[in-house]
C-alpha cells in the first residue's frame, strides 16, 4: 500500500525557516522521480518542486533560491528546505510521486501545515 506522510510544518514568521519531510512507503523510492505541491486556502493544489532520480531538479518560480527539495534513498524519505518564507507561502503541503510535475497518484497524504505570519 502506497502512503505519504508529511511532517514538519509550524508557524513561522517571515524571513524564518522550515524543513519538511515526507516519508514513503509502498513505492521503490529510489526509482521514483518525487514532487511537492502545496494548496492554499482557496486555491487549487499546485507544484512547488521535483527532484529526478539522478538528484535533478526543478522549482516552480516563487520559490526558487529559497526553497530546497532533496532525498536520502536509504530512509526512503523526502524533505524540502524552506528559508526566507513569505506569507504567500502559507499553505498545506503535500509529497507525491511526480512525472514532471504531475502527481503520479490520485491520493494524497494528510500532508503538513505551513503558516508564515507576522
């Protein structure tokens, strides 16, 4: 059974700094190229970056130069560094298996909250 589970998010304010993680099972992670999304209040699911198999990787670009998304294989974990967070980036985030930028599966972990307020 494929599950994501999503950690890590707080309440921060702007300029602060978080660190998700997002660990899988049910998949061969080491084989699977993953993404983050976020969804905001109101608005529809989005991506926010990828990260390939061979460490590639590719940001949406509100959060290029302050944002991270790396892997460790062995912990079949993924995390994504966030520095500099502004309000906009308020939202709930999610982990995925990713086929450029698309979500692989239709379900979705419970994923982690992120606040950026004054």
């Amino acid at each position: 059974q494929v599950q994501f589970v999503e950690s890590g998010g707080g309440y921060v304010q702007p300029g602060e700094s978080l660190r998700l993680s997002c660990r899988t099972s049910g998949i061969v992670f080491r084989l699977a190229h993953m993404g983050w999304y976020r969804q905001a209040p109101g608005k529809q699911r989005e991506w926010v970056a990828t990260i390939r198999i061979n460490n590639n990787t590719n940001y949406t670009d509100s959060v290029k130069g302050r944002f991270t998304i790396s892997r460790d294989n062995a912990k079949k974990t993924l995390y994504l560094q966030m520095n500099s967070l502004k309000p906009e980036d308020t939202a709930a985030y999610y982990c995925n298996e990713d086929d450029g930028g698309v979500p692989t599966f239709q379900f979705w972990g419970q994923g982690t909250q992120v606040t950026v307020s004054p």
